[in-house]
C-alpha cells in the first residue's frame, strides 16, 4: 500500500467542494454580467436556489467572493500571457503577441478587470521588503509580472533590447502602458474608431497591434538592431 497516497475525499468532502464550484460557477456568471455591484450574497442565492445562510458557510463575506474571482482572472491572465511568452515565434512577435494578448484578455472579461485592479494591497511600513517580495512573486499577478521582466531580460541578453535599463522598472512600465491601454478600451469601447483622424484609422485590433509594436520598439537599443524594425510578425 503505498503510504504517501492521498486520502480518499468523504461524500460530505465531495459534496462541499460541488456546492463552492456552484456558488463560484454563479458568482462568475452574474459578475461577468452585471459586475460589482450586481454581485451580492443575496443574488447568488437566488441564482443557484440557496440560501444566504448556505452561502455564508463558504465565503464569509461578498469581498472574500470578490478575492476569490480576482484570483481566479489572475490566474487566467498569467497563464494567457505565459503561453504567449512560451511560442516558438521569432523574439519580436513573441514579444508583440505577449503585449497583445494582455490587452485582450483584460477586454474581453472587462468586470474581472476593473475589479482585479479597483484596490492594491500596500505593504506595511513596517513589513520585510524581502518577504513583501516572496509573497508577491509567488501570487498569479507577481508571476505575469515575472514572465514580462522574463522578456525583457531575455532582449537584453540577445542584443535588441537597451541594457542600461533596470529590467524591473521596464517591465513596471510596460505593464503600466498596458494597463493604460487595456483600461482606456474597456471604458471606450468604440476607440480608437470613435476618435477621429485625417486619413482615416484603425479598428481596436489593429490598435492594439500597433501599440505592442510601439512598446517593443520603445526597449530596443540605439541606433535600433534591424530585430526591432517593427514590422516582425
């Protein structure tokens, strides 16, 4: 008998873990919905026929539902921008396809978005920077922050990308431009159509397209290697 193996789930164990899928399945269908303030204890009960009594039993509280759900688009988007990181594309489009596919998946699930970045949690004045640290990098958000400093370091060490950058502020910047972009496109939906210019423009797609190429050139070092053309696909 092999010792190490893990005890058999109980019906009860079983039953409780359907129950959470339940309430999180219909939590997730209402968020995606109505958002925020349509999420309440009360909705979900009458979404999945239980009471809030029931409920309360699994999540103490609508803001531990909410942690739940942002954890979960954490998750989602890591693994998004992780497969992209991971392609066997030449390093631009890597890159470019990276970039884009964070701006993606942050429109396409515009309540989990807004939500996941609605409040941050600081660091305590008097808290270890080192342990703040650990604590970050090993949540779904620190490790897409990692696979972005990932790229930026792996340019650095092939020559295209400017290595007197520090590359942890860079890729803070890049994932404050991404965050600018993806924010601006969810609260406008019809941009950058919607705003005007001379010569006509470009649908959200090709903007998006557009602004990951410009942030890819915005590292590349000076003069700009023939790898940062900004036409790599």
């Amino acid at each position: 008998m092999n010792s190490d193996a893990l005890p058999e789930e109980s019906p009860a164990d079983r039953r409780r873990q359907r129950v959470r899928t339940a309430i999180l399945d219909a939590a997730e269908r209402v968020f995606s919905t109505e958002g925020e303030t349509g999420l309440s204890i009360r909705r979900l009960a009458e979404e999945i026929d239980y009471s809030p009594a029931a409920i309360y039993k699994y999540f103490g509280s609508k803001e531990e539902l909410l942690d739940e759900l942002k954890e979960s688009f954490f998750e989602r988007l890591m693994s998004t921008i992780d497969k992209a990181a991971l392609t066997s594309l030449p390093f631009e489009a890597r890159v470019r396809h990276c970039f884009a596919k964070y701006v993606e998946t942050a429109i396409a699930r515009p309540h989990h978005y807004a939500a996941a970045f609605s409040s941050t949690t600081q660091a305590p004045a008097e808290a270890d920077d080192g342990a703040y640290w650990c604590e970050f990098e090993q949540s779904h958000k620190g490790q897409a922050f990692m696979v972005v400093v990932g790229l930026v370091r792996e340019g650095q060490e092939i020559g295209v990308f400017d290595t007197s950058f520090d590359p942890f502020i860079a890729a803070k910047s890049l994932w404050a431009s991404m965050h600018g972009i993806a924010l601006l496109l969810i609260h406008l939906p019809g941009f950058p159509v919607s705003l005007p210019t001379p010569q006509g423009g470009t649908d959200t797609a090709g903007f998006i397209q557009f602004h990951a190429a410009l942030l890819f050139r915005s590292l590349c070092a000076a003069p700009v290697s023939p790898a940062c053309s900004g036409h790599g696909q």
